[in-house]
C-alpha cells in the first residue's frame, strides 16, 4: 500500500516521510489509534516506502520489485502477526491464516477484529496471540533479510498479547541490526506497559469527515448527500463509513420511527418487544443502530437552536424530525443524546443489551409521554 492509498491523515503521513528521509527511524513504534483511523493502512504504507528501491519524495515508487511485493502482503522482509483462534492444529501462529489475512486486508485495511475473526469464521471463540507464535517471531527476526533491507514486523492489535507478549521483551528492546517493530493498536490501555515503554508512540487522529466524503464518493456511486451523511454519522470511523454505506439507513430509520411511536406512546409490550428484537442481533448491528439514533437526535439539536440549519438528514427524516420538534424542547433533546451516548459506551463494554435497550425505551417513554406519531 502506498501513502496515496491512505485516506486523509496528511500531518501522520508528512510525519513518517520526513522521519524516513532524515534517519529517525525508530527501530518500534506504536501507531496508536481508534478503529477506522487508517493506523494499520499507515504501517504498511510506512513499511512499504522503507524497503522501497526507487523512493520518491512523498511515497514509494509503487513499481520496483520490492513495491509490488508489499503490495500484495507478500514481501519476505515484512511479517505479520495477528490474533487468531486455534481449531485442531490451525491457529498457533499468525501464518496458519497468512491466506486469510492477505485476503481480507487488501479487502478493507480499515477492518476491525470482530470483523477479522468474522471472516476466518471465529465464531464465538476469543482471538489471542500465542505464545507460540512469540517464539516464532523471534525466530524470524533472528533470520538473514531476503532483499538487504530492512526486517520489519508489523504486529496488528497487540491489546491481544497477554503476558506472552513478555516473549517479546527483549528482543523489542535490542532487536538484531536492521529490524523494524511496528504496533498497530487502537487501545493502549490494553497493551502492556512494558511492551508500551519500549517504542515510540505515535498517535493517529480520527479522520476528518470531508476526506471521508471525498473517499467515498471517488470510490462508490453515492450521492454527495448520502457521502455527506455518512461521513458525518461514522465519527472518523472508515470502517463504520463502509458498514453504514452496505446497510443504509433505512432499516435504522424504519426501527427508530416504530420504536419512537412505542415509547412516546408509553406502549410498553411493543417497546419491550422492539428490546428482545434487538437484542438477538449481533453487538455491531446494536451500535450501528445507536449510531444512527446518537446523528438523528443530534441533527434535532441543531435544528432546534439553528433556524436555518440544513441538517445532515433524509426528506423524510427531516419530516420526522420536525414533528419530533414539535413536542421535544431542547432539553428533552440534550437528554436523550447523553442517554444514547451512554448506551453506545455500555454497549462498547459488552453490557446486557436487553438492559441496555430496555433502559433507553423507558427514557423515551418518561419524555415524551404518547404526544405524537413519529411515522
């Protein structure tokens, strides 16, 4: 991957070219960032101009013999490790899944590990990195390079180590001549610290909304309205951009406007089976849908204190908003975004979504009290 294929994120990408061209190479780095960010796509575009033979000044040449390796995840100097899940003998070490993992990074490099162990059909089982794939990454790092460049590792959610991350302690800290660590994480909190203290963290911004637009719009046939709206909707999140983008808003917009009518009409068995229907699906369709609700109220805010805002929604999501205007004041509005900013760090959390929906629906119920249909 090049650093033109990496969305936005100008200042990180200037940052890593420059540290690049002068010698501040540091020899482990933590790209630190949220879902979404690009930090993964950055590591390889990163690890990608260093090896590059024909560098140019702002991005590998893309062409020579070490580019068109990388870009297919096959560069023999650059390795991989990721959490997997072991079935029978499949799964100890990271190359049990290189298949998978080629695949599914050139697919979308913004992905997230429910979507990783998703796509190598997890199931329910929790993704770790093994102690013994540590043992063979040391083992690979203490080989001789292919191409006389640099080593370089790239180890993609390392929050997944545990302590058989100390493995690795040593050889982070005095690596053999010419090897690169490279973290990819998006919770350091989870990371351990004595992993954290030996690299150089560098910390990878959400992206901006406009160059999510722009992305989506070169990409996909979407209208400069629905790029806009879901720029707007995915917080800098690209991967949340391309999930709303493959289930648009209409099945959310339908579940709110049903659920809205429920509540506000105090129907407690119909709200309560909205709560054991949503509850059955799974936690990304959950906080996608809280998502959604978290922009539509939002988007009410404004217009209730912007006369003449053009807010970021639909025609007839502006129709149901104005009719929720109608009955709601501002506070009433305040309220229920924090209420669904709550639910969205629950749900994050892995709380009982019964709770959590149910919870909400009596909110709802309490504000606004059965004044008016939402349909």
């Amino acid at each position: 991957m090049q650093f033109a294929n990496v969305i936005g994120q100008e200042a990180i990408k200037n940052y890593l070219l420059k540290n690049a061209q002068h010698g501040h190479i540091s020899h482990a780095q933590l790209f630190l960032g949220a879902e979404g960010s690009g930090n993964l796509a950055l590591a390889l575009a990163y690890a990608q101009y260093l090896n590059c033979t024909n560098k140019q000044p702002a991005d590998s040449c893309g062409h020579c013999n070490s580019c068109q390796m990388s870009v297919k995840l096959a560069h023999p100097d650059i390795h991989f490790s990721y959490p997997t899940v072991t079935t029978g003998n499949k799964g100890k070490k990271s190359t049990d899944y290189i298949a998978e993992w080629r695949q599914a990074v050139l697919q979308n490099p913004y992905m997230n590990v429910f979507d990783w162990l998703q796509f190598i059909k997890a199931e329910n089982k929790q993704g770790n990195i093994t102690a013994e794939e540590c043992d063979e990454i040391v083992r690979k790092l203490n080989l001789t390079s292919f191409q006389g460049a640099y080593k370089i590792l790239i180890i993609w959610m390392p929050e997944y180590l545990g302590k058989e991350g100390n493995k690795l302690l040593k050889v982070i800290e005095e690596p053999p001549a010419g090897t690169l660590f490279l973290l990819v994480a998006e919770n350091a909190d989870a990371v351990l610290s004595t992993i954290i203290s030996r690299t150089q963290l560098l910390r990878i911004p959400p992206l901006n909304p406009p160059d999510i637009e722009k992305n989506l719009l070169n990409r996909f046939q979407l209208s400069h309205q629905t790029a806009r709206q879901i720029a707007a909707l995915c917080n800098g999140n690209y991967n949340a951009a391309l999930r709303l983008m493959n289930n648009t808003n209409v099945n959310n917009r339908q579940m709110l406007t049903g659920w809205l009518n429920a509540c506000l009409q105090n129907n407690v068995p119909q709200f309560a089976l909205f709560t054991e229907e949503i509850a059955e699906t799974g936690r990304e369709i959950q906080k996608n849908f809280i998502g959604y609700c978290l922009h539509f109220f939002t988007e009410c805010l404004r217009l209730s204190m912007l006369p003449n805002y053009v807010p970021l929604l639909e025609k007839d999501e502006i129709q149901t908003a104005n009719r929720l205007l109608q009955s709601l004041n501002f506070n009433s509005l305040e309220e229920l975004v924090q209420a669904f900013e709550k639910a969205d760090e629950h749900i994050t959390r892995n709380a009982n979504s019964r709770i959590v929906f149910f919870n909400l629906s009596v909110r709802l119920s309490a504000i606004g009290q059965g004044k008016i249909s939402y349909t």
